[in-house]
C-alpha cells in the first residue's frame, strides 16, 4: 500500500542520516560543519521526496532524440528567456536555444547556507546561473551585500570571457537554479548561426567584454553591470523591437568591433 512504501522510505531515510551521523563523529567532524552537512542530507531528501529528478524516469532516454529536444526546450527556454538575448535567441533563433537547453542547461538546487562561488575564484566550469524559485546573497569585494530574487542571471560574463568571480554567493534560503554551460553554448552556436549574422553570440560576446573592460575594477561584478543589452538587440537584430514592443534606442556602452589582442585581465574574451 502507499502507506507502506512511505514508511519504508522512512525507515531508509533514518538508516541513512544515522549512518552520515556516525560517519561524521568517526571522522571528528567540527559540530558547525556537522549541522550543515547534516541541513544540506535533509534538504536532498525533501527534494527527493517532493519532485522527481530527470534521471529517475527511465523511460526518458528510451525516447526518440528530437522529442528529447522538444522537451527540454520546454523545461528550460523559459527561465533562459529572463535574459533578453535568450528571449531573441528562442523566439528567432531556436535551432541554437533547443540544442542548447538539450544539451548545455541544467537544473540544479541547493539549501540554504550553501556556497555557490566564492570571490577570486575562476568560474570553472564557465556558466550562468538563472534563479528560479528562492533567493540568494551576493557578497562583493566591496563587502557590499545584494539580495537576488527569482529571475535574475548571475555571472553571465562567465559565458563570454576568462571570468574570476567578483564576489561570493550563498543560498540565504532553499533554492532551485539552472545553468547554462559556455562551452555548449559556444558549440551550437558556431552550427545554428551564420558567420554573418549581425545578432550572432559571438558579436554579442565582442560587446560584452568591450563593455567590462570600459568599467572601473571596482564596479566588475557578477551580478547585472546596467549594460544596455536591449539597445544591442535593438542595432544587432531587427526582429527585436516586435518581441520587445521596442521602439527603438540609443546603442549601449559598446560597439560591434573587431577586438586587438586583448590583455590578460579577467575579462580576457574566450567565445569568440
């Protein structure tokens, strides 16, 4: 009965945090840690016991690819079209946003107190993290602290350039995210797009860091530097303005030029 099968998940359940508690005292695990180990157990398995996880159908990869595609474009496409250029990418250009939700997107989750990234270090692997449901603490070097919300991207020049993270981010609550990978998305873009293409990723990429590398050190960080991604779209993609009700605008910080030799900095650019 379903009663029953509760109760062994139960029982498994206690099996296994008395085996992790027993595991952490053997190995004279600091009580503070101990308590975040042991948050981060319960949290995997209310997760476990609310949702089901993609690898646990397994009647999911016995499906044809293209409906594979089909169905990720729709878990995924969604939350990517937060970002305006992921908002163009799938209504215009959704030969590259499919492959890449296919392959290149992931939804990952994590309690609250886990770190993220920590400040100075390099966003390996190179990825943008889009908030789903929760919130988020963003520390800068600056020590100056931002709260993030639901639908807000984060290090987003992790996709476009050599990136060290700016500032360190934790879970300030339970919360579920996905990434998107730079090296997925640098790989179905060079297959969708023309070479050509005003709007293709790779231009976009050029302006991007053009934009950092005009910013103060003080003012780099991993959350939204204000860059007018709207007024690139705007110059870049002529079908812009009839998905975004534009009417037009001034260009942004940047432009699209061919970049020299650019100095190693921490946003040295990699995508194109």
């Amino acid at each position: 009965t379903h009663m029953t099968r509760v109760q062994m998940v139960d029982s498994e359940q206690q099996l296994q945090f008395s085996t992790l508690h027993r595991f952490l005292r053997s190995r004279h695990v600091s009580a503070q840690l101990a308590s975040r180990v042991k948050r981060n157990a319960q949290f995997i398995m209310d997760q476990r016991r609310s949702s089901i996880e993609e690898g646990e159908v397994l009647l999911l990869p016995l499906l044809s690819e293209p409906l594979r595609v089909d169905l990720h474009f729709e878990m995924y496409s969604g939350a990517l079209s937060v970002h305006p250029l992921f908002k163009y990418y799938s209504a215009y250009k959704d030969t590259c946003i499919r492959r890449l939700c296919h392959k290149g997107v992931s939804a990952v989750h994590f309690a609250k107190g886990d770190v993220l990234f920590t400040a100075r270090d390099k966003a390996d692997p190179p990825q943008m993290w889009v908030l789903r449901t929760g919130s988020l603490s963003y520390q800068h070097d600056s020590s100056l602290t931002h709260s993030v919300a639901a639908g807000e991207c984060v290090s987003e020049s992790a996709l476009w350039a050599h990136w060290k993270h700016r500032g360190t981010l934790v879970a300030s609550s339970e919360c579920r995210l996905i990434t998107v990978d730079a090296r997925r998305l640098r790989q179905h873009a060079q297959r969708a797009f023309r070479t050509d293409d005003t709007a293709h990723p790779g231009n976009y990429a050029r302006w991007y860091v053009e934009n950092v590398r005009e910013l103060p050190t003080e003012d780099l960080s991993d959350l939204d530097m204000g860059f007018a991604i709207d007024d690139w779209l705007d110059a870049h993609a002529g079908s812009y303005r009839r998905l975004s009700g534009r009417r037009g605008g001034s260009f942004g910080r940047g432009s699209h030029v061919a970049l020299p030799n650019l100095p190693t900095t921490s946003a040295r650019g990699h995508f194109f």
